[in-house]
C-alpha cells in the first residue's frame, strides 16, 4: 500500500494529465468525435454519473456515516444509516434540491453573486454546520482543535 502522501501525489498528477489531455483534446477541435455516439448511450452515462454523484454526496447532506466508498456500498450505509440522519439536515435538502432542479444556468448566470451561498446560511446555522466540529473522510464528525472553545464569529476564545 502506498503511503497517503504518495495517493494524494498520483492524484494530483492524474489530476492535471487529464486537464492538460481536455485542453489539448480542445485546441484540436476533437469534440465533434461525440457525435459518433448515439444520443441514447450519451444520456445513459450522464444519468448514471448524475446518480453517482447523488449518492455520493447523500451521506454528506444527511449526516449519515458511511464505511465504504463504491458507490453501491454508498447506498446500502446510506440506506441502513437513514434512520441516524440529522433531521435539520434532511429539511434544508428537502426544501434546497427540487428549486435547485429547476434552476437552468442561464437563470443562476442572472442571480447576484453570492445569492445562491446567501439563501443557504439561515439553513446550514440550522442544521449544525457553523459548530466547532469538522467532518472526516467518511461523514462522521469530530472535534477541530484549532477552533475549539472559540467563538463562532471571530477567534474570541468562549
């Protein structure tokens, strides 16, 4: 097993190889290459990625702990552990997705800057996100000892 530091180095660096392929895939002029896939196939992978990245990010909106990270076993701790879910949680995404689902770009690009962040604080004050706890890898939250016992609008120690 490599090291943490030695994933986080091949990460990077599968990071920016695929970024410099998408620039040179771009001066070339090579998206036109999707047209030779059919319509169907194109719409049944985004959908698939749009319901990865769905459950991925589940756990994280309900504040239900996750032990693995395949996406199947995502979904059987997000399914066992919604029981555990922070109710707070559970109505900020109940009311934040569908209007969310219903934004097209173009509309978000005629909002404010900043608006979308604006209309979530009263939400994440709510559900517990301003608190003196960071979350790890997995969801699950523990004590950040760098804010710990200080304020929560400026580093006045409580």
């Amino acid at each position: 097993g490599a090291t943490a530091a030695a994933q986080l180095a091949l990460a990077a660096a599968l990071v920016a190889t695929t970024g410099v392929l998408f620039l040179i895939a771009g001066a070339a002029r090579l998206g036109g290459i999707s047209d030779f896939i059919a319509r169907p196939v194109l719409r049944g992978f985004t959908f698939g990625l749009a319901l990865t990245i769905v459950i991925k990010q589940l756990p994280k909106i309900l504040v239900v702990p996750v032990h693995h990270s395949d996406t199947p076993h995502v979904f059987l701790d997000l399914l066992r552990g919604l029981s555990q879910a922070n109710p707070s949680s559970v109505v900020v995404g109940a009311f934040a997705l569908p209007p969310s689902a219903k934004l097209s770009p173009s509309r978000i690009s005629r909002a404010p800057p900043g608006f979308s962040a604006l209309l979530t604080l009263p939400f994440r004050y709510l559900s517990g996100s301003f608190s003196a706890r960071k979350r790890d890898d997995i969801g699950t939250t523990k004590k950040d000892p760098r804010i710990e016992g200080k304020h929560r609008c400026c580093s006045r120690t409580t």
